[in-house]
C-alpha cells in the first residue's frame, strides 16, 4: 500500500517527467496519470489523490518563506506555482520536501 508520502513523490515523479503546467490543474482534459498530461502543483496532488490539508500544509512549508506565511490552505499553492520565474524543479523539489516530512510525521 502506498502512504501519503509515497504519494506526494508519485506527484513530483509525475511533474519531472511530464512537465508544470500553469493557469489551471491539467493543460488538458483526460486520464492525467495515464496519459501523461503536464499538471500544476494542486493538479499533481488531486491526481495522485493526496490534496488534502496536511499535504497542502506540508508543500506550502517546503515551498519557502513566503508561501508559508501566507498560506491559506490551497490559495497561495496555485499563486506561488503559477509565477512567472517558477521552475519545474522548484516544484519537484518542494514536493520532495513535503514527502519527506510527512513520512517523518507519519502523516
């Protein structure tokens, strides 16, 4: 059985090897997983069925700073990956982050 943790990882997997898609969830329509289909942040963690609270807090404290601080629960997920000068890596990284401390906390 895979654990939240394991999860949040398959999301990151799924944005290295896919790619970040920004403006909305998914840059199509269709079986995201399955096929392949570039996801934002929000759109990797639904896909992979963990965009649950203490998920979106872990992201938004691995995120950095200023995400954290202004972290009103999925609100400034989408804010923080849609900009501009936001990178793929970044995202993968982030999540890799949470992973780690959600299996730390045995979340």
């Amino acid at each position: 059985m895979s654990t939240t943790a394991d999860k949040v990882r398959a999301a990151a997997d799924h944005i290295e090897k896919y790619g970040l898609h920004k403006g909305a969830m998914y840059a199509e329509q269709g079986a995201v997983v399955e096929q392949g289909i570039p996801c934002c942040t929000v759109g990797a963690l639904h896909a992979f069925g963990v965009n649950d609270d203490p998920v979106r807090e872990a992201v938004a404290r691995a995120a950095g700073p200023d995400v954290w601080d202004d972290y009103n629960q999925v609100d400034e997920i989408p804010i923080w990956n849609d900009a501009d000068e936001r990178t793929a890596d970044e995202v993968v990284a982030a999540l890799r982050k949470a992973a780690d401390k959600l299996e730390a906390d045995r979340v």
